[in-house]
C-alpha cells in the first residue's frame, strides 16, 4: 500500500515505509510457480527435514542423515526468508541507488 505523507526536512527520499514480504525469488517461475514452490516449501517441510534427522543415529554426520535432501534443506531456509522484509536494508538499497544516480552522467 502506498500513501502519500507530509515531507520532512531531514529525512532522506525515496523512502520505504514498511512492507508485508520481501519480492519473489529470482527465477522462480512467475507468480503460479512462486506460489506453488511456496506452498511446497512450507515450515511443514522443514519439521519433517528435522523429524528425519532427529530419528537418525546420533553417531552420524548430518549430510549423512539427510542424504539427497540437503539441498532441499538449503533451499528450504532461502524460502522460509519470503516473508521476512527488512525496511531498514531496503532504504538503505534505495539511497545507494540515488547516490548512483548522482554520479552517473545524464
């Protein structure tokens, strides 16, 4: 949502506000794919991943445990971060990208 608010002298623009969720993954898909892998990568996913590795020999290494499913485990902690936003790193993005701006010749 956007919303236009009064300007302050000393603060710096553009600016983000807030956000609900950060954008989707590079490459994954457009938005039905997004979705889809979303849904499959689920926390659910990631109690199973750890039911598995809890139940296993205490004695073996982790990438032993999880075998072929540590990949997943892996993309399994990028997609849980979808609806993580960080508003303070997304302004700080914006005002390097003024900055750019800046420099760059016209």
């Amino acid at each position: 949502m956007e919303a236009l608010l009064p300007v302050e002298p000393a603060r710096r623009y553009p600016m983000c506000t807030g956000s609900r969720r950060s954008v989707p993954l590079e490459g994954c898909g457009g938005p039905w794919a997004f979705m889809e892998q979303r849904q499959h990568y689920s926390p659910l996913r990631l109690f199973e991943l750890l039911a598995e590795l809890l139940e296993a020999d205490p004695d073996r290494r982790v990438r032993e445990v999880l075998g072929d499913r540590y990949e997943e485990l892996e993309e399994l902690c990028r997609w849980l971060q979808v609806d993580r936003f960080d508003r303070r790193a997304a302004n700080r993005r914006l005002a390097e990208g003024m900055i750019d701006r800046a420099r760059s010749p016209a």
